[in-house]
C-alpha cells in the first residue's frame, strides 16, 4: 500500500502537500547560523569539483527528464543550476531536493500549500521572521530554494542524519511514512543520477 501510494505522488502530484513545518524556538547560535547560510548573496553556478564537464552531463541530463514540468528551458537551467549549487551549499544531494521538489510543489513556483507553505520547496512564511529579512519573497526562485535547503539541513542535523524523520520534520509528518516514501521513491527513482554530482 506504501508503495503504491509513493508511486501516485511520485508521477502525478496535483497540488502542494505543503512543507508544514512547525514553528519551534531556535536556540540563538542556530538562529544566527541560519541567518548567516540565508545571506549568503553569491550567484548560483554548477558547483562540481569533479569538473565542469560532469556538470554539463548533470545539467544536460536533469533538463531532459525536467521538460516536460518546464517547457521553457531558460527557466529550466536555472532551476537546475540554483537546486544543485543550494543543495551543494547546503551539504544535500541535488537529487534529494529534484525529489523533495517534486513531491512538495510538481515544479510549480507560485504552488501554495492549504497551510500555507509557498513555491518550489514549500517553505512555510514564519521562517522569513525566524532566520531571513522581512523583503525577502518566498516565491522567488533562489530565495525559496535556499530556505528550503538551509531549513532540511537544519531538521537533518536535529535528526542525526535520519532522512525518514528529517522528511517528516519538513512536511510536519513526523513519524507518518508516506511523505518520507514518496520523497525517496522521486530521489531514487525519477531524479537518480550515477555521475558525480558534487
């Protein structure tokens, strides 16, 4: 049954699941790191110490598997480029968040969630007031992309590195399966890559 209800949203996701984060007190010295990872203004470029050829592989390779999500392939080379260059930054697998994209959103950049959560990664508002500025727009490609990774990162570190409870922090399903089976059935299914990535 776990299955097959992975493999439903991992082909045809019609609306947000929403990342319904719970609003939790940081403690000062996690506030500030995450201030500081949220800052960070450089502009996003294929971040792949095994060479720029192998990122034109990946590159070349997402985009085709992405295309029919966003036809537009200007649109569709700087998703990819700022997914790959956050996760990277953020000490995630780029395919992890191709996944966690897909299941959150179905690629959609003004997908809003019935809790709230907004674009791409489904990131919640009250983060923009715990760690970010008060300008910042949650629908803007790189903005929304950074929260995101910067936020999985957070719950990842509370878990230990548990993806299946991270999942769960970042949807607010903790300790449920579907959410954490659909994101891995997208990662390791649709968006797996066997070249190197980082």
């Amino acid at each position: 049954m776990r299955g097959a209800l992975a493999l439903v949203m991992l082909l045809a996701p019609l609306h947000a699941l929403g990342g319904n984060q719970a609003e939790e007190a940081l403690a000062d010295s996690v506030r500030s790191s995450m201030q500081a990872s949220i800052a960070d203004r450089a502009v996003p470029f294929l971040n792949f110490k095994s060479g720029p050829e192998n990122g034109h592989k990946w590159l070349f390779e997402m985009s085709k598997r992405l295309e029919q999500r966003i036809p537009d392939r200007k649109l569709r080379t700087e998703l990819l480029k700022t997914v790959q260059y956050e996760a990277i930054r953020a000490g995630l697998d780029p395919q992890m968040v191709l996944g966690l994209i897909h299941v959150e959103s179905g690629f959609r950049k003004y997908a809003v969630s019935s809790s709230g959560a907004r674009g791409y990664m489904q990131v919640m508002p009250f983060w923009i007031k715990l760690i970010g500025e008060r300008h910042h727009n949650l629908f803007a490609l790189r903005t929304n992309l950074r929260y995101g990774c910067v936020i999985f990162r957070h719950y990842l570190d509370i878990e230990k590195g548990d993806f299946f409870r991270a999942l769960g922090r970042y949807n607010g399903s903790l300790g449920r399966a579907e959410y954490p089976d659909a994101v891995h059935a997208a990662w390791r299914g649709r968006w797996k890559y066997d070249g190197a990535t980082s």
